[in-house]
C-alpha cells in the first residue's frame, strides 16, 4: 500500500512482510504510542514525531491499520516440535542431526547476549545465528544475526523459535530466569 507523508510517497508492507528488525521494533512500541503510527514510521524510516505531526487524515490511518493486519505471536514454550527442516542457503538441514543446543560455545554466545536483552524474539534470533556459525567465532556470529535482522521475522522466527524452545527445555538452574523472561514476553504479547 502506498501512503503519501508530507510529499513524500512510502510503500506500507503488511505486518506478514516485515523484516525481523522492524518486528522487533514494532515489540519495543510503548503504550503511549499509537501503534499504528509507530509501525508507519518503523516501516518508512520516518521519525515518529514526523508521522504524529503529518498530514495524514484519520480515514487513511483507518484504512493502513486494515490494511497491515497483525504481527504474528511466537510461544518460545509450545513451539511446534514438527519443526524440523531448516533452510540453510541451500541445504535442507535437520536440526536434529546437526544443532547442538548444549555445547559449551553455544551456552558461552547465548547467555552473554542474554546477559544484554531481555527481549526473547531478540534472543531466539541470536541463538539461531550461533547455531548458523559453526565456528561461534563472535564477529560471524554477529555478521549472521546482522544477515537474519533483514529476512521475514514469520520465516525466522518460527525457527528460532524452535531452538529457543529446546534450549529452554534443556535449561539448568541457571538459565530459569531466561524461561521467566520468555514467559513475561509472551505475556506482554498476548496482552495487546
């Protein structure tokens, strides 16, 4: 859909056709913002203070919030286990066979970007480019993550929820306050 702001021409995407970096934005919104015009300017690149002040008539922000849809909700504790191929450039891999939730460069990676967000979206995308990077060396660990922000949150996400999912079930004592945190997310999500 295409929104005229302030002169300029913008291509709204659906809520389906967001990036995993727009839809972690979109989590970050506030209750004192309107959410529709938050997502306008996640998606255009416009401040939301420049959509607040635009233009733009009430019927057309009616017509965008029709238009976008919802954002897709994970559940990190009853994700689908029949998620078991996973698009690897090319390759079809079993995440079965070949990601290993437990090793000790995993757990290193993981819990020191946990140690930095409680976002879990934000966790599960992280520790999907751990497991992407066989080398878990922190720059390409960090390039992949960088790579995986820019593809389709639903795509990537439905993944990443998978492993998160299994990391969390394997927990230990330490790693309760990740459940607690992943449990507090969902929460928030549903409560919109």
């Amino acid at each position: 859909m295409k929104l005229k702001i302030n002169k300029t021409s913008i291509e709204i995407p659906t809520a389906d056709n967001l990036t995993c970096r727009q839809y972690l934005e979109c989590l970050k919104a506030t209750e004192n913002e309107f959410f529709i015009l938050k997502y306008i300017s996640i998606v255009s690149g416009l401040s939301y203070s420049e959509i607040a002040n635009s233009n733009i008539n009430f019927t057309t922000i009616q017509r965008v919030n029709s238009y976008i849809g919802q954002l897709k909700t994970f559940d990190y504790m009853l994700i689908n286990q029949s998620s078991q191929i996973l698009i690897k450039g090319n390759l079809f891999v079993s995440t079965r066979k070949d990601f290993d939730v437990e090793r000790v460069g995993v757990r290193f990676l993981f819990e020191a970007k946990a140690a930095e967000t409680e976002n879990s979206a934000e966790l599960a995308i992280y520790l999907l480019a751990i497991l992407l990077t066989p080398s878990f060396d922190y720059d390409e660990v960090e390039e992949q993550y960088s790579k995986l922000l820019e593809e389709n949150y639903i795509k990537i996400l439905s993944f990443s929820a998978f492993f998160l999912s299994n990391y969390l079930k394997t927990s230990k004592e330490g790693r309760k306050s990740l459940i607690m945190r992943a449990l507090a997310w969902i929460k928030n999500i549903v409560q919109r």
